[in-house]
C-alpha cells in the first residue's frame, strides 16, 4: 500500500487527546448507552455490545480513528435499535408488516454479490434497501430529517475514500444506491475486517443468529410500514455462514447464490480489508489477513454448504460468475426468469449504469501471496465447494 493518506494522519493526531478513553470501554460503552435511548428489556442486545466494544478496544495497534469508528459502529446499532423498538411500540401494526418471498444474495464475497443485487434493484417492482435507510432505519420521515440521514451517509461515505483513496476502487459505496444487509445485522465478522478482536471471533462462532435476522426483519418492517410493499431484494455475503437463522425467519426466501473461483475471491477480499483496515490499525499485518480471511471464509462456506441441503430446489438459484461478469445482457434476463421476476425494456435500458466501472475508479489488482497464501491453501480450504461450482458451471 502507499503511504497513510495526509488527512488520516491529521485525523489521528486531531483524535489523540480522546485516545485514552479505549482503557475503560465499559465507561465509554455507558457514556454511549445514554446517548441512544435504551429502554428496559433489551438487556441482552445491550449486553452484546459492551462485549464487543470492550474487547474491540483491546486491539493493541488500534489509531485513534480505529477507537473513534468502532464507538460509531455500537453507538449506531445501538440508536437504531432503541428508535425501531419505539416505533414498534407506537405502531403496533409495523410488527404485523409482511415481508414476502424476499430475494437474498449470497455466496462468498468478491463473487459480483454487488452487482447481481444492483441488477435485481433495477425493477421497479423490487425494493432494495439504501444504504443510508441501513444506517438510519425509520419510517417516511419530513424530507428535513431525511436529509439529514443522508447526509449522514454521505459524509460517512466521504471519510471511507478521504482517508483509503483506493478504497472505492474495490467496493465503490453511495449512499442513496443499494447496499447490503451487513450495515443492518447487529453482530457479524465484519468488525474483524476493522481490528483484531479474537475474543468477539470465538464469541461470533458460537452465537445463535435467529434473534439478529428477527431484529432485520423488523428493520425491514419499519422501512416498509405506510409505504407501497414490493418484493424485497437483499444481499451480503455474511449470509452464507447463518442460512439456517435466516431461513427459519425468512422461510418463504429465495436464496440467489454467485459463484467464482476462491481463488479470485480470497485475495480480492483480502485486499478490500486491508485498505479498509489501514484506517484503523497501524502497523498492519498483512499475512495476519490472510490467514484470519481464510478461516473465516472457508468457514462460511462450509456452514452454507451444510444449509444449503435443507433448501427446497425451487427456492435456491445459482450464478455463475459469467452470467454478470463477463455478459450482463444475457445473464441478466436468466437472472429474472431464475426468481419468477419480470425483465423489461426499461430494465435493459437502465443495465449499462449498472454494470458500468463508476467513474474515477481503477482497476483492482490484488495476490494471493501478499497475504502469505498460496493456490494449493486456498484449494484445500474450498474443496467441497469447488466440487460444487463444478456443478454449476456444467449445469
């Protein structure tokens, strides 16, 4: 990577004098809490959260920025879900909201995830969520306050590619277009892509999911209470480490499942963290990525793998990682009949601005063995899954 950007080392200077609170993350963590409006008898989500942001503050290479971001990342989850328990509690009926035949795409990430759920929100009978309706869920709010949200989103956006330029090279964010359920979901692997927590990882591995996809699900609920209701199409790749809880809270969902060879997809992801968490940590590890990476994704693969038995044929669609990435024009209508969805004129006219490189961007270049790894590690750690993508790609 080059050198840390200008405007992150001011950042990291500017932060210092607030640095030493991350010695006493339990008074930081109740300082939080009574910012956001907790109620009595979410003990336990609360709870959650101080576990985390008291282990979070242990990464001992964390920058001020790094502290700053992971009180942002609990304070956020935090304040959306005391405002959803509230609006629940005054509208009653928002819990009753049906959330039918949602879309989930799924699969390893660096698998054009992305860009098959950018396909999906072309149809204007689909509705997938924005990211700054992620970061602040509500209902339709004054249009003073929903820009306020959006703002909020943007600036969060801004400060992703001010201080890791290369950042929207690889994953380009806006914050009115769509994003991925992560930003949602309370608790996920992606506060290891932000610092070494491996206290919150061993905890990660145990968890039960079911009570998380419950809380999505309202998210969802309120975003759709009082406005037209369209079939919902959602994505992460998190998802295919928990395809049980999600199906047990989803169960009518169609699971849309991309492909690509993992040793594409490691090295690419590996890459996406390490220019994300240069943000965060100073000095980087970079063979420590690597290595985490491939657990963690391998892992996921083989929880999916093991869900993806209990799926129904008809609710399970597999893309090659051709049908987008290589001719969009004839994968994207195979993509549509694959769902039961429509595919229009109007949709084909809009596919180029979302198949299109954003403006500004370069191309991504990324290595296995800048990470420590190599062919035949990545190769053992997906061979069930590689025997699997065999299959697709033959079918």
């Amino acid at each position: 990577m080059s050198s840390t950007p200008l405007a992150l080392t001011l950042a990291n200077l500017l932060l210092r004098p607030g640095f030493g609170s991350r010695r006493t993350p339990d008074r930081t963590f109740d300082r939080l809490v009574a910012t956001t409006g907790q109620a009595d008898g979410d003990e336990r989500f609360v709870d959650d959260f101080r576990f985390l942001l008291r282990h979070w503050a242990g990464e001992e290479n964390l920058t001020p920025v790094g502290w700053l971001s992971a009180q942002g990342h609990v304070r956020r989850h935090l304040t959306n879900r005391a405002r959803i328990r509230r609006l629940i509690a005054e509208h009653p009926a928002i819990a009753r909201e049906p959330v039918e035949r949602p879309v989930f795409v799924v699969g390893l990430p660096r698998t054009a995830t992305t860009l098959t759920h950018g396909v999906l929100s072309l149809s204007e009978e689909h509705r997938c969520p924005l990211l700054w309706e992620l970061l602040t869920p509500d209902l339709d709010v004054p249009p003073k306050q929903r820009h306020k949200a959006i703002t909020s989103a943007r600036q969060m956006v801004g400060g992703i590619n001010l201080f890791a330029p290369r950042f929207r090279d690889i994953h380009p964010l806006r914050a009115e277009g769509p994003d991925e359920c992560t930003f949602a979901l309370p608790h996920t692997v992606m506060p290891l892509s932000q610092a070494r927590i491996p206290e919150y990882r061993a905890w990660h591995y145990g968890r039960d999911f079911v009570p998380d996809y419950r809380h999505l699900k309202q998210v969802f609920q309120v975003l759709q209470y009082g406005r037209p209701r369209r079939r919902w199409v959602l994505k992460s790749p998190l998802h295919t480490e928990n395809l049980d809880a999600l199906r047990t809270v989803f169960p009518d969902a169609t699971i849309v499942w991309t492909h690509r060879d993992p040793v594409a997809v490691v090295p690419s992801f590996c890459s996406l963290v390490e220019h994300g968490m240069a943000i965060t940590v100073r000095p980087l590890d970079l063979h420590g990525i690597g290595a985490t990476w491939l657990e963690l994704l391998s892992r996921s693969m083989t929880r999916g793998l093991a869900a993806r038995a209990a799926i129904p044929r008809e609710a399970l669609v597999d893309v090659p990682y051709s049908w987008l990435g290589s001719d969009p024009a004839t994968g994207a209508p195979k993509l549509y009949k694959s769902i039961g969805a429509r595919w229009t004129d109007a949709d084909a006219s809009r596919l180029p601005e979302i198949t299109a490189r954003p403006k500004g961007t370069r191309p991504h270049s990324y290595d296995l063995a800048r990470y420590g790894l190599t062919r035949a590690d990545v190769d053992s750690a997906f061979a069930d899954y590689n025997a699997l993508r065999a299959e697709v790609d033959r079918a």
